[in-house]
C-alpha cells in the first residue's frame, strides 16, 4: 500500500478568481454600430432611422402561410439544402427575372439569413494564402468573414460619388487574389451596378480565374425604372458566383433570418459542406410559408414602387434641410452629406443627431476598415409614413 503523500507534495488548488484566455481570431471586432446607435436610439427615445429593417409589418398572408405549416406538422428537421419547394419556387423566380436556370436540387441552398450565406461562401472557397477584393465602404459582416476563413482582404475603394474603379480593382489583383465580393445594390451608398460595370466585372473576373461573391440582398429595391444587373444575368459569372438574396429584406421580415445562395453544383456542393456543419438547416415552417407565398410574383414586383415612394417623400424633407443628398438608386438607404451643418467627425455627429435631435444615423465610417472621414452619414427610409415624418420633423431646422 503507498504512503500518502506528504501535504506539500499536493498541488495547491487554482486560484479561484482565475480567468482563462483566448488568442482572438477577431482582435478588432467590437460591439457593431448598429447595435451601439441602436441601444442609444431607444435610450434617448430618438427615431431609429439607423438600423436597417422595417417599423411595418409583413403581408398577413405570409404569416398565415408560415401558421398553416406549422398546423400541418412541419415542425421537423427539413433536408439540409432546404425544402424541395421552396428552392424550386427560387430557381423559377430566378429563371424568370434573369433567365439563368439553377437546378433546384443541386444549385439552390437555403441558409439562416445572408450573412450566415456570404461567410459559408468564404469558409467553403478562401483559405490562407488567399486573397480577397473587397469594394469599401463595404457592409460590416464581409471582412470578419474573411478574416475567419483564414484569408486576407485587399481593400479597393469606390470612387467620391460611390462608383467602382474597374481600373483600380484591376490594379489591386495579385497571383494571391482568389475572389472578390461585389454588392449590388450597394449597402450603404445606395449604388446600383449597371450593364457595363457587369460586364467588366464579368471580364476581369474570367481574365483572373476569380471566385465572385454577389450579395444581392436589395435587389428588389432598384427604381426609377432601372433593371437589377444580377450575377445570374451574366453566363460567365453566373459560372463562378455564390449569388446570394435575402427574404427578410425582400418580405419585411428581418428577423426570421431567412436567405439562399445560388450556385453552379460543383460551387454549392462545397458550400454544402460547410453549411451542413455551421447551421445544418434552416426553420421549416417558414421555409414552407415561403415556398407558398412565392407563387404570387406580385409582392416583391411592386417592391421597387412601394420603396421609391418612401424615399421620394424621404429626400423630398431632407431637401429643404441643410444635408446634401448623394443619389439613391437603389436599397432602402439614404447617404447624407452634414459639412454643411457640423464640422464633428461622422460618429460623434451620428451620436449628436441622437442624442441631441432624437433622430438615429449610422455613420459611413463605421463601413471601413481603417475608418475615413466624408461628413456623411446613413439613413434607413425602410419606416412607416408618420415615422419618416417625424424624423423629418426633427431634422427641419437643420
């Protein structure tokens, strides 16, 4: 039988104040601004023209549609790419707007919103060593994603008046670059890309054998009679894109996380891969709800009216403020220029018009990766009539 030891041979128990450690994969990352000027909003009681989603609900029969699935029994686990119907009614709405056909079995997957779709494009087709292009400004969720998949983002910035420099996106690539991520139409600036920048697009991508990722979330939010120039348009990028929409922007319906990607089958068989282990699939009664309510193009067709009257009545109050407006051709977002008004850095300006005005803003810095100052901030007109109008009211005397 063994000794006991003695008592200074036992190791002496943890401190019990004690915290662990990681090594962050996202050292920069902090609370988003959305989130930040959201909290400040409803502190200060301001108008949340920041965060981008509606103050109105979605069509009650869309809600019926999602109840009667739910009654029906389709509370389960649903396949992993996403229910038959739904990925179906995508490929035929996809044919019939932009005639491209996508298999619905193998070229369709439904996924938890766009950004879960545009991160499982990344993990699933960058790596170390790879680089990505990236347009700035660009949405908040693209070069952490990036970054998480072990590739490094080269950064191209737009032009003063929000358009791409082909020539400078051109310049930027390397024998390292592997993909570039494009946004159309464009969150925040409200930019829209038209035949020739897709068709350039198409050109470079094809001369440079790169990946695209096309977030097209807002496409059905493009007006003064403008088409949508979806990847899908495009046989020889429709050949190389993860093209990615989103049904809670189109339906009103952000927070249902709801999104596809479409992809040639060799593309979304990786995407699959990665999909089936960060998510696995995706609610299945909305996924039935929605497989039914497409079947009437008739919601998102008059999506582009619906939106171009919000922001006509929006632009035409903040035309008799102060702000300078840039051109809005598409999103649900409004690009303001404030030099007139402040000299304070866009943040600090962002919080004033919250805190001091009671109207939200997001500043256009916050959509950088090393932040640049415009004087310019971003609003949502994606609100009900009497919430723009008080928005406007309060701004007036600016």
């Amino acid at each position: 039988m063994n000794a006991p030891l003695p008592s200074s041979a036992v190791a002496s128990p943890p401190a019990i104040d004690s915290q662990p450690s990681i090594a962050s994969k996202l050292p920069k990352v902090g609370t988003t601004i959305f989130t930040v000027m959201s909290a400040l909003a409803s502190e200060h009681e301001a108008v949340n023209l920041g965060q981008g989603f509606p103050d109105f609900g979605c069509d009650p029969k869309l809600i019926d549609q999602v109840a009667q699935a739910m009654h029906a029994g389709h509370n389960q686990y649903p396949p992993m790419a996403g229910v038959p119907a739904l990925r179906q009614a995508v490929s035929e709405k996809i044919s019939r707007l932009y005639g491209q056909h996508y298999d619905p079995g193998s070229e369709i997957t439904i996924t938890a919103g766009a950004t879960q779709a545009i991160l499982t494009a990344l993990l699933c087709s960058v790596s170390s060593g790879d680089e990505v292009i990236v347009i700035e400004p660009a949405y908040d969720s693209y070069l952490p994603g990036i970054l998480l998949a072990g590739a490094s983002p080269v950064l191209v910035p737009m032009t003063d008046q929000f358009r791409i420099d082909w020539d400078q996106v051109e310049a930027a690539i390397t024998p390292a670059s592997r993909l570039i991520m494009v946004n159309s139409p464009h969150n925040p600036s409200g930019m829209i890309l038209n035949d020739a920048d897709m068709l350039r697009l198409q050109a470079i991508a094809l001369e440079h054998d790169l990946l695209v990722i096309s977030d097209e979330v807002y496409e059905h939010m493009v007006f003064d009679s403008a088409p949508h120039q979806s990847a899908c348009r495009y046989p020889g990028l429709a050949a190389r894109s993860f093209v990615v929409s989103s049904f809670g922007k189109t339906f009103h319906v952000t927070g249902w996380k709801m999104a596809y990607c479409a992809a040639p089958a060799a593309l979304s068989a990786e995407f699959r891969k990665v999909h089936q282990f960060n998510v696995f699939t995706v609610n299945t009664p909305m996924q039935h709800g929605l497989a039914s309510f497409l079947a009437d193009p008739e919601p998102y067709m008059s999506l582009p009216q619906f939106y171009q009257r919000k922001r006509d009545r929006f632009r035409a109050g903040l035309a008799r403020t102060r702000f300078k407006l840039f051109p809005c051709e598409g999103t649900y977002f409004q690009l303001v220029d404030y030099s007139a008004i402040s000299s304070l850095p866009e943040a600090e300006f962002a919080k004033w018009l919250t805190t001091e005005l009671g109207v939200a803003a997001i500043p256009l810095s916050a959509f950088y990766d090393t932040p640049v100052e415009h004087g310019v901030v971003r609003f949502c007109f994606a609100k009900r009539d009497e919430t723009l109008d008080l928005a406007l009211e309060r701004l007036a005397g600016l």
